[in-house]
C-alpha cells in the first residue's frame, strides 16, 4: 500500500521551512498546499523527476529523419515572410 504524501499548508511551510527541507532532502517529499489546493510538490533534487528520465529515447529507431530536414519547405515558408521576391 501506498503512503500518502504529507499536504503541508503554506504559512506552515514558511514557519517550518528549514525543518521540511530536511526531510524533503532525506527522501520524505510533501506538497504545500494554499486554503486547501496543491500549488506544488517538494523533493529532493537528486530524487528521479517522476519517470521523465525513463521516457528518454523511448522512440530510439521508430523512424527517420531526413537528410534535408533543417531545409524541408524553406521555399514556401520564405515567400511567406518574403512575399515574391527573391
């Protein structure tokens, strides 16, 4: 079973601060909470950011990029900003 994360109201976080930064920094992250609503969530910083970093390459070889990618419609996107002229 799942333990739920601690909900701290703001005026206690900024009253309480220094102490909920050192239990954030030991693996106990808390959300601070404005008249009842999380506003954010607090963790360590070498804590892994939610499975982002899992998602990294997760299309690695599912398709390919053309050679002329960085030039592909450059004609068309010019005359726009351009109009006709060359």
């Amino acid at each position: 079973m799942l333990k739920a994360m601690n909900i701290i109201n703001i005026h206690e976080a900024k009253t309480q601060l220094s102490r909920l930064v050192e239990r954030a920094a030991n693996g106990e992250p808390f959300i601070i909470a404005k008249a009842g609503k999380p506003l954010v969530k607090v963790s360590a910083a070498s804590a892994p950011d939610s499975g982002q970093s899992a998602r990294l390459g997760f299309l690695s070889g599912a398709f390919e990029t053309p050679d002329d990618f960085n030039r592909m419609h450059a004609d068309p996107i010019a005359e726009l900003f351009y109009g006709d002229e060359p």
